[in-house]
C-alpha cells in the first residue's frame, strides 16, 4: 500500500503542468492514461497517444518528429497546445473560450460550431467542475 501511494506521489511530480482544461480533456479522452508498453489507441485506430491525437490533427499543428511520438504525455501537449494556437484564435472564432478550444479539438477546427461537439464540451465541463 505504501509503495503504491510513493509510485503514485513520483508519477505525480513527473507529470507536466497543465490547465484545468488539459487535464479535463486527458481524463475525457482516455481518463488521464499514460502510454505503457503499447500505444494507448482510438477511433478504430485513427488517434493514438493520452489526448487521442488523429494523424491529421499532428500534422495541423505542424510539429517535428514522427507521428507516434503523440504516445508521450509531454509531446502531445505541444501538440494540442499547437493545434489551439493555430485553430483557436480570436480572429477565427471571436471570444476564446475553453468551450470553444475543446469543441475544436474534438470536432476540428470548425468543431466550436458543431451541434455534435456540445456532449464533448459537457464531459470536459463536468471534469473541469471536479
């Protein structure tokens, strides 16, 4: 019992800062899993990594390396904090919000005007509240 809360104590301290809306949308996508000994895969395949990164989001935001690199926490927060930067910008969508930011990040970078992104939003909301 000890030994698991020390584990759980290390993994903590290794974990990189976030917001409430990143670590919101970890526990939504895979309830704040880290990738073990095999890729932590979604959609049939098609997202992989803690934030269920598609292929096609890694490459929108224009990161280097290769795509299976989305399989570490760190790296896939650039990656969504990139794919933010490019698609959740005042000029595009108006008023940023965390709404806006997790309906595109589900739904694309037009997902904030998307009736099937709002169940997202309010998983994401209800983790925010916790």
């Amino acid at each position: 019992m000890i030994a698991s809360i020390l584990l759980s104590l290390m993994t903590l301290q290794e974990l990189p800062c976030m917001t409430k809306l990143e670590k919101a949308i970890w526990q939504v996508e895979t309830g704040s899993r880290l990738t073990g000994d095999e890729p932590i895969l979604g959609d049939n395949g098609k997202s992989r990594g803690p934030l269920q990164i598609s292929k096609a989001a890694w490459i929108d935001a224009r990161m280097p390396g290769t795509y299976e690199l989305v399989d570490d926490l760190d790296y896939s927060l650039q990656v969504f904090r990139r794919y933010q930067a490019r698609y959740a910008r005042e000029d595009r969508i108006g008023e940023v919000t965390w709404e806006k930011k997790a309906r595109i990040w589900n739904g694309g970078p037009s997902g904030h005007k998307k009736k099937a992104t709002l169940p997202y939003w309010a998983k994401v909301e209800k983790e925010i509240g916790k």
